[in-house]
C-alpha cells in the first residue's frame, strides 16, 4: 500500500529537498516500485486494489498488467469511485485484483 505520509522533514530537521513521495516513487517507475516491495511470491499480497488509470496509462499500463497476471493475479471487483475526477492519477473506477486461489464474494459475507 502507497504511504500518504507528509514530509516531516521541517519537523526532523532533514533536508526537504531530499523527501520523495512514496506515490511519486511508484508512479515514476511502477514495475521497479513492484518489485523492490514485492520481490518473490512469498510476499505478495492477497489482493491488489488500484485506480484503473494505472493499468490503462499509455506509458507503464501494459507492463503493470503483465506485471500482475504473471503473478497470476485476476480482476475479482470493479467498484465505483467518483463521476469527478479530482486528480490525473485517479480514475472512475478501482478494481481489485485478486491472487489465484483467493476472491472478494462479498454478497457470501453479508455485505
């Protein structure tokens, strides 16, 4: 999961000039963020959720999409997020994505 964490750099009195967005990180260079969090199959989560923008962006989309299904992940859950777009990261939808063996049957939780 992305940190929103602030930069509190002001507050430890570091270098601001040296503070880098988690966010930032991951959408410079999605696969490598991937990777560098998720480097073998015994530390990948269970279920993925993200924006829909970030699997149809022209630059990293496909590679993120190729990222996830050779790791055997699939689209459990398509929700509902906003008609206004607030942000050029963000999108309409999120989905879930869901490792094999793994789902999100809400409607069998009582949800």
């Amino acid at each position: 999961m992305l940190s929103c964490d602030p930069d509190l750099s002001a507050w430890h009195g570091t270098d601001p000039r040296t503070y880098v967005d988690e966010a930032d990180a991951f959408y410079k260079d999605p696969i490598r963020w991937l990777n560098s969090n998720y480097p073998d199959s015994h530390t990948l989560p269970q279920h993925i959720a993200m924006f829909t923008e970030l699997t149809q962006n022209a630059d990293y989309g496909q590679a993120v999409m190729q990222w996830l299904r050779a790791r055997n992940y699939s689209i459990c859950m398509e929700i509902f997020h906003s008609h206004i777009i607030s942000h050029y990261r963000h999108s309409r939808h999120i989905v879930m994505w869901c490792a094999e063996g793994w789902n999100l049957d809400l409607a069998e939780k009582g949800m």
